[in-house]
C-alpha cells in the first residue's frame, strides 16, 4: 500500500508529517511510503535519513502584481509538472497533506488519478491551502473541535484527530534535562523561541527585556534564535554574563521542555500542542501575519494553561519584563493547576490519523 506525504516547509508542518509516517510504518499493512517537501524547508536541520523523499520548487504567491509574485506565480506552474512526474513514478494509493501551497499541485493532480485525499490542518484556522483543498479532499482530520466550523460545507469529511507530537518527544527526568544543558537545580530556566525560522523581534526584546532585570544573571536560557540571529544573540548573553545555550534550531526539544519552568513563544500549532503537552507556563506573541492562524492559537494556551499573551504591535521589552517578573515572583503563578486538556489527544494523534487513512483506504 503506497502512501505519499506533502508538507510544508516549517517545522509546525513536517513535524505532524512525520508523526504520521511514524505511525503508519507500525502497520503490518503499510507498504511503501514518499515524503515530499518544498526545497526551501527546515530539512536541512533535521535528520531524514530513514524516510524516503522528494522536492518540489514552489513558493506563496501574492495577490499584488509584482515581479516576487510573477516568478512565485511561474514556480507554481512548474510545480504541477515536478508533481506529475513525482506522482507517476509513485503511484500512491493516498495522499496525505499538511497544508501550504506545496501540497495544491499535488493533491490536485493526485485526486484526478484516483487516489484517495486526506488533510490535516494543525491551526485553529484552516490555511488558505487546506480551504481550497477541502473540495478535493475525502477526509479533512483537525486538532480543534472548534476548526470543524470552516468547513461547514464540508462537515461530513471533518474528523477530529488532534496535532500529533513527534515520537521522540517525550517527558524526561527534570535533573536529566537540566545535565544535558549543563545547568544547575538551583536557577530558573527559561525557553525562548520564536518558531522553527527564530523571530528577529522576540530575540531582541527577550534580551532587551532580561538585560535590566537585577536577577539577569542568576537566570539559566535555553535561546532557539533562528539562524539569522545566532552569532549576535550568543554574543549578548555572553556581554550579560548569563548562563545561556544558544540554537539556531533544536531538534531534541524534549529536554528543552524538561528542563525549563517558564517558554517565551510564538503560538504555531505544533508548539501549541507540545507546551499543552508538557503543561508549560508560558507569554506567547503571536505571529501577526499569515491569516492571523496564530492569534486563535495562543487563545487556546490562554484558556487551558492561563498563558499571557502579547500581540505583536503591543510588544516592548518593559512588558515582556514584567511578564517574566512576576512569574519569577510567584514560582509559577501561570500554570495550570489541571491536567493540561488535549495532552492525550496530542500524544495519540499520530495513530488516530493513520486510522482514518486506514479507513479511507478500505472503502
């Protein structure tokens, strides 16, 4: 039974990706299986050596008439192409997509050669590509009950599955955590990250902010900056004399997690996910742009963990110190004091997605 898998280029895309994959090759019944990626992706950080892959050029393309989007435009075209020949030389019997304009070309194409089409939408909102696609699609899988209401047209394909975790994210022993840092019991931690890219605006902030606080230098930093940032950010904390392990990306987060009392985040699905997962305290500033996903997101962390959260435009370096201040104050005055919601389902929803492109399969 071939499978083939088409993901977008962030971490909050592929990562589900692989979950599902992960679950499916359990399966006596799973045959072969092609994961497809954009060129430009975070492939280059993680290590894809025990999946079969493929890539197709393409990028988003704007609604505003410049040279940008023409050749982003000419890119997709080319897509369609790249897709055909990916799609005639594999032959799968379902498409599993998980959203971005990657998967338009082939999910098309796929459903006009009869294969059987499924979605996975990890935001509140549905993506623009997962809206087109809803048409095209036999089942449309969500995380949030409350994302099955975008499809309204669409309510008899819509199965609630939860955003999977990857497999290796799992809880270790908070002393465990901290060693693998080289940090002490004795010091909070905090995690900063601004998604799988890094986010130019929190890192600065977030060093800006910590730089005036009297307690600066007792506090241990786990910085995921992004690439772009990294030099710069290690440079700062080594200038503020903190305790800090600097990243421009970080695959084993699960020792991240473990080992920090306190996140500084941006609210893309997967992280939703993995701080409900791990019940972490947390000021999420959501990213302000694509569609708005993330604001949606973070309200999900605010009414299950009481996380803060901080719009973009509203951020300074004052009141994301203040944030930090009081956490620092009170222990941890921001966690929830219920078994984080939707913990299980995370952890599950890997298998609950392979089920439905089971079930699909068999009709």
């Amino acid at each position: 039974m071939k499978i083939l898998v088409v993901t977008g280029a962030s971490g909050g895309h592929i990562f589900p990706a692989l979950s599902f994959l992960d679950a499916c090759k359990k399966r006596p019944e799973c045959g072969e299986a092609l994961l497809v990626l954009p060129r430009l992706s975070i492939k280059r950080h993680l290590d894809l050596s025990g999946y079969q892959t493929a890539y197709i050029g393409v990028s988003a393309v704007g609604r505003d008439l410049s040279f940008k989007n023409a050749a982003a435009l000419m890119r997709l075209f080319l897509a369609f192409f790249e897709s055909l020949i990916v799609l005639t030389r594999f032959r799968p019997k379902l498409v599993a997509a998980f959203g971005s304009i990657v998967c338009v070309p082939l999910v098309v194409l796929a459903r006009l050669a009869g294969a059987r089409i499924m979605l996975h939408e990890q935001n509140v909102v549905p993506g623009k590509a997962t809206m087109f696609l809803a048409r095209f699609a036999h089942r449309i899988c969500v995380s949030f009950d409350k994302t099955a209401g975008y499809f309204k047209d669409f309510r008899d394909k819509i199965a609630v599955t939860g955003n999977p975790l990857r497999a290796g994210l799992i809880r270790i022993e908070k002393k465990k955590a901290l060693e693998f840092f080289g940090f002490a019991a004795t010091a909070p931690v905090l995690l900063v990250m601004g998604g799988s890219q890094g986010s130019h605006r929190i890192n600065f902030s977030f060093l800006e902010a910590i730089a005036a606080m009297p307690v600066s230098q007792r506090l241990q930093v786990i910085h995921i900056s992004g690439s772009g940032d990294l030099e710069t950010v290690q440079s700062r904390y080594r200038a503020l004399k903190i305790n800090a392990r600097v990243f421009a990306f970080l695959e084993s987060m699960e020792y991240a997690y473990s080992a920090c009392d306190f996140v500084v985040s941006r609210a893309g699905a997967t992280t939703l996910a993995e701080l409900v997962f791990f019940g972490l305290p947390s000021l999420i500033i959501p990213y302000p742009f694509a569609n708005a996903h993330q604001r949606e997101n973070a309200r999900v962390l605010e009414q299950v963990l009481g996380a803060v959260i901080i719009e973009e435009q509203e951020l300074s370096a004052l009141g994301m110190r203040q944030v930090i201040a009081d956490f620092l104050k009170s222990a941890h005055p921001l966690r929830s004091t219920a078994p984080p919601e939707g913990s299980g389902r995370a952890s599950s929803a890997g298998d609950a997605l392979a089920d439905e492109a089971w079930r699909l399969l068999q009709r």
